[in-house]
C-alpha cells in the first residue's frame, strides 16, 4: 500500500470508529429517555429521522457530477471498507429480516439460503472479481458489449441488469415500507414513499461515492442491531453470551417440545377445525359462481334481518363489512379460496404446517411411496435452490460493479475475502436467531391466554394482519400454536419485542433493517440507472455527450425507476425473500454463462452470447410466469400447475443456466471464431495483474 493510500486508510479508520462510538452513545441515550418516560412513537420517529439525516449528510458531502467518481467512487475504495461496502450492499432486506424469519419456518432446508449466498462469494472470487477488474470498464453490458462485440449482447445485458435489479429493488422498497411503517405508525404504502427519500438522497447525489461511504456506515448499523438482541436473548434463556455456542442445545430442547405440542389434545382440536374448513374450501372450489352466489345471498339475507328487527348498529355494521368483504366475481373467488385453503391445509397439520426444525427434509426415504417422492422432492428443491442462489449470486450486476471500485485486482480479491468475513457475523447468527425465536414462541407464547397476550402481538397485527395474526379457534381462550400466523418478514423485527428488551433495542433492530434495505437498493437503483445512462444512451445512442449530460441524465433516470417500484412493492406482489430470489435466478440465467465463458474460453462468440443469454432467461421467466401463483395471476393463468421434477418457481434458474451453457457452447461452434482483438482480450482478462 502506498503512502498516500495508507494516509488515506488511517484517516478513515479513524472517521468510522469515532461514528461507531456516537452510535453507541446514541442508543444509550435513547435508552436513558425510554425510561425517563419518552414515548415508543418518539423513539422509532427519533431513529427513522437520524438514520436518514446521517445518510442524506453522507450523500451531500460525497456529492460529485465525475463520472469515475459517480460510476466506480474514483477507484480508490480500500479493500476493507469496499468489503464492508459489499456486506452491506449484499445483505438486503431478504437477509436481515427473511433470513431468519425462513429457518424459523422452514427449519434446516431454510439453511439452502446460507449455503447458496456464502458459497456464491466463493464463485465470485474464483470466477469473476479479479477478472472483471483487470478489464476495469463501469459496468457489466460495458464487459459484454466490448467481449462479444456490437450492440447485441450490451443491450441483452442492459435489459437482463434492469430486469433483475427491479425486482430486487421492490424487495427492498417493500422491506423500507414494512419497517417505516412499524417505527412511525404510519400506513404501509405511505412507508414506502417516505423511506425512499432515503434511498435517493444518497444514490441521487453522489452516484457510486455517495452510495460506498453511505453502505459502510450502513452496515456498522445493521451489525449491531442484528447482533445485540440475539445475545440478549441467549443470555436470557441460557446464561451464554455467543448464540451460536447454544444453537445446539435450545435445538434439542425444540425438538422435545415439538414432540409435545404435536401430541397436544388442544392442538389436535385446532387442526379438526382446520380439516373441516379445508373441506368446505374444496367444496367451493368444486363450482365458484355458484358458491360465490350462495355466499352473497346468505350475507344480504342476514343483513336484511338484523335491519328489520333492529339489530345493534355494530352487529349491523359488521354485517355490512362481512358483505363488503366478499370476492367480486368468481376469478378473485377462486384465487381468494385457494388461498385460504393452502393456510387451512396447513394448519390442519401438526406445528402450524412447519416441518421439525432439524429433520432436514420433508417426508420419509423409508417410508411409504408418497412420503418416499415428498423426501425425494424436498431434497432436490432444496440442492436446486442452493444451485440458484450461488450462481446468482456470482451474476447479480450490483455486486460485481463494487469490484470495479478498488485501485487493483489484488485488492478486487483482498475485498471477496472482506465481504465474506463481514457477511458471515450475520450469517452465523440467523440459524441461531431462528432456534431462540422459536424456542421463546414455542415455551412463552403458546400457552398463554388471549387476553394476556404481549402489547408487540397486538402492535404487529395494526402493521399487517398477514404480518402477524392469532384467532382463538377452539373458544378455550388461551393461545395455541396452530392459532398463531406469523410472516417470516417480522421475525427478526419483533425478535427484540420478543425477548423483553426495551422498546430503544427494537427501534434499532428496526433502523438497522431499514438500513440493510437502503443500502441495498442504494446499489441496485444506481445498477439500473447506469446501465440505462451509461450502457445505453452513452454506448449506443450519443456517444458525444458531454460528463455532465451523462451524469443528469443517470440522475434522472435512478428518480423515475425508484418511484416505479415504489409503486410496485406499494402493491405487496409478494413476500420479500421470494421477489430477491426470483433476481438471483434471472441474474444466473441470464449472465452467469456468457460472464464465464466469455472470461475462460476464447472460442466463445457474440451470436452464441446474444442467444443463450435470450434461452436461458426465456426458459426461467417462462417456468416462473406459469408456476408461481402471483404471477399466474397476473397472466390470467388458471389450469392446474405443472413443476418439472417438482422444482418450485423459485428455482427457476436451475432449468436456464444448463440450457444458456449448452445454447452458448453450441452456437459459439457453428459460428466463426472471434477476431485477434477479442482473443488478446480473452488474455488480459485471464491474466490479471
């Protein structure tokens, strides 16, 4: 390292640590007011408006209309802070708060997530960082237009960049919604346009400089929050300060308690009312207009009688909302009642539906043929997912644009070893986090009488029913474990509500998932707006623009695409872990096979590029559009699904990465060999320096 840069490196050192410990002083003072009487509504107001007035002083002090500065922050980020950087701009909203929330629900085949994430860092130091970085170009399309050659493949990539960003985007505007909405109290939808002012003051500004400085001070945050309750609650249930030292023993303790709840006479009546009403839903489901129909008339008829018999105004009024509530025509009936039916269906299983939490796949391999092909299914999904998910990760364009940031390719793999370590503080905890939460709902929670339940049930349920939800179904008024909806998105959220910590510790939980969102979609956004400004209006449109032009326009173009998706994730299309997942897959498919090839093999040509870019993602968006069930609403789709092999929609990927491969292997054959200059360029890149 040089002079100037280790100067550089000191002085930075010693700028985050001072903003580490104001950050302490911070939550310790919050604290002291908390119990000095300050009101929960003050305290996450206080959090959500200086997180964001730190990131928007970030963005105006890192402001810059340089390209190099705006692009690729001047190329000069050190290898630990552009870690840093990385671990922040990777952990979304889908690691800090789905992560966690999936091992609770799914148990061990929730681990697919750690394993396919953390393996994908691998692929990307191996395969793409260093090399990407001795090529040295801004963007991913600028790799693949000036490999393959002519406009084709750059505008594949361009489209493919955009595609998967956008989705992974809403995810994370969704994710800011959910958690400003919970330290505000305001609506959802007005959450997602009020946390977006934070995402744009920092991208909008200062471009890829603005975005680093914002992501390292991001991730100090989200570290700490993700941390401390977690250790606050292995404290509390077993003495031990490490939770991932305890993970074993509160899992065998789970696994004990499983046993009991799934023997439990009061449970077993819960899940008879469940069967029950899975019955009638089927019977619905046999002819929908006609029960539809049946339904309304029954409503009208018993509104009309309470109205002439001079029913209560609130039996009235219920009677009305009842009505109200009913599906408009047999299209929403059918979607509503398969709905319904898919949660019916599992509660009417022993732990709410979920699998024990350490038998790692579903069914039985030594059981009867139906639980033989439910193990043989399970498995699979589970080694397709972690397929998707590494490929994915070593394709997604926001991610290797980091590479880009650093003076040198032996800092671009320096800054892979950073990421990783950084990543792996919050990936070691979330399989502990899941165990703790679980053992607390399952011993503290379950058991406990409706009308004591605690104020964080009731507080979640005014976010979002679909959040948070319990219903005495059996009338015994105390709180069984099939009466209990919990969304994965709020585990990690209430983990603090959970265990008894002060209000103070769960509106850091909150900032620091708010943070982990901003910071993600900081990257993303910017991944769009350059590949929209840069790759296509500079590349291919007026290559005379001028740096100022270039710079607006990317500017102007990040503002229309975030108030896009804003609107987008104000829809709530899907739940977060599923929307980034459906982006790893697009990004495998699309970019994984041409990024390698075009790095390892020189026989590989701009044709064979342009269509298994086009087979591979076509193969995934056409499986997903007709498996996953939002998005067969949205085509209108309503005949029975067909899964190839039994693989979800989430793994879509898994049928377009072989398919880009072979599609590109075989093209590249019949075509003719790239010329001297795309050769020699195969060289420099497999030979970084």
């Amino acid at each position: 390292m040089s002079a100037p840069d280790a100067r550089i490196r000191r002085q930075l050192d010693r700028v985050y640590l001072a903003y580490a410990a104001c950050l302490l002083l911070f939550v310790l003072v919050l604290a002291v007011l908390e119990q000095m009487g300050l009101s929960r509504d003050w305290i996450g107001m206080i959090f959500l408006l200086a997180t964001i007035a730190l990131y928007a002083t970030i963005g105006i002090m890192s402001r810059t209309i340089d390209p190099v500065e705006y692009y690729v922050a001047g190329r000069r980020i050190p290898a630990i802070y552009n870690g840093m950087a990385t671990g922040a701009d990777w952990m979304s909203a889908a690691s800090f708060i789905g992560l966690a929330g999936t091992l609770y629900v799914q148990g061990y085949s929730g681990l697919a997530f750690v394993l396919g994430w953390t393996g994908g860092y691998c692929l990307v130091a191996l395969l793409l960082a260093p090399y990407l970085r001795s090529y040295g170009q801004f963007t991913i399309p600028d790799f693949l237009g000036e490999r393959y050659g002519g406009h084709g493949p750059r505008l594949l990539g361009i489209g493919a960049a955009i595609l998967c960003s956008f989705i992974y985007v809403v995810a994370q505007i969704y994710g800011v919604g959910l958690i400003t909405s919970r330290l505000t109290g305001l609506g959802f939808e007005v959450g997602v346009f009020l946390g977006l002012g934070g995402i744009l003051i920092c991208s909008f500004l200062g471009g890829m400089r603005a975005v680093t400085w914002t992501q390292v001070a991001q991730y100090t945050v989200l570290i700490l929050a993700y941390l401390l309750p977690v250790v606050w609650l292995s404290v509390k249930q077993t003495g031990v300060p490490v939770p991932q030292l305890v993970y074993g023993v509160q899992l065998e303790k789970i696994t004990e308690r499983e046993r009991e709840l799934s023997d439990d006479p009061a449970e077993a009546q819960v899940r008879l009312i469940y069967q029950h009403q899975a019955g009638v839903l089927r019977e619905k489901l046999q002819d929908p207009s006609a029960a539809l129909a049946y339904d309304r008339a029954l409503a009208e008829t018993y509104l009309e009688a309470l109205r002439e018999f001079n029913g209560l105004a609130a039996e009235i009024a219920d009677a009305e909302k009842e009505l109200s509530r009913l599906p408009r025509d047999e299209g929403s009936a059918r979607t509503l009642w398969m709905r319904q039916l898919a949660e019916a269906e599992a509660k009417s299983r022993p732990l709410n539906g979920m699998q024990p939490h350490a038998q790692q796949f579903m069914g039985d391999p030594h059981g009867t043929p139906a639980e033989q092909l439910e193990f043989e299914t399970s498995r699979r999904n589970f080694l397709a997912l972690v397929f998707c998910l590494m490929v994915g990760t070593a394709a997604l364009p926001h991610i290797l644009m980091r590479y880009y940031t650093v003076p040198s390719v032996k800092q671009a793999r320096q800054s892979v070893t950073w990421s990783l370590l950084f990543i792996s503080l919050l990936y070691f905890t979330a399989p502990a986090l899941a165990v703790l939460v679980k053992f607390e709902v399952f011993n503290v929670l379950v058991g406990t009488s409706f009308d004591q339940l605690p104020a964080w049930v009731s507080a979640w349920n005014k976010v979002d029913p679909a959040l948070l939800s319990v219903r005495d179904v059996n009338r015994d008024g105390v709180l069984q474990l099939n009466e209990i909806s919990i969304g994965v998105d709020i585990i990690v959220l209430a983990t603090a509500e959970i265990a008894g910590l002060p209000y103070v510790i769960a509106g850091l939980v909150a900032a620091g998932g708010l943070a982990a969102a901003l910071s993600t979609a900081d990257g993303l956004l910017l991944t769009i707006a350059n590949a929209l400004s840069h790759d296509l209006y500079y590349k291919m449109i007026d290559p005379n623009a001028s740096t100022a032009r270039r710079v607006t326009i990317s500017k102007v173009l990040l503002l229309v695409v975030a108030l896009s998706a804003a609107y987008v994730a104000a829809q709530k299309p899907a739940d977060i872990l599923f929307l980034v997942s459906a982006a790893f897959s697009f990004a495998a498919s699309a970019f994984f096979p041409a990024l390698v090839l075009g790095i390892f093999w020189k026989r590989a040509t701009g044709a064979a590029a342009v269509l298994g870019m086009l087979s591979g993602l076509g193969v995934t968006c056409y499986y997903m559009a007709t498996t996953q069930p939002w998005l067969r609403s949205v085509f209108g789709l309503s005949g029975p699904v067909d899964l190839w092999w039994g693989i979800q929609p989430i793994s879509a990927g898994v049928f377009g990465v072989p398919v880009g491969f072979a599609v590109m292997l075989l093209v590249s054959l019949l075509t003719p060999r790239p010329g001297p200059a795309t050769q020699a360029l195969v060289d420099r890149l497999r030979h970084p320096v």
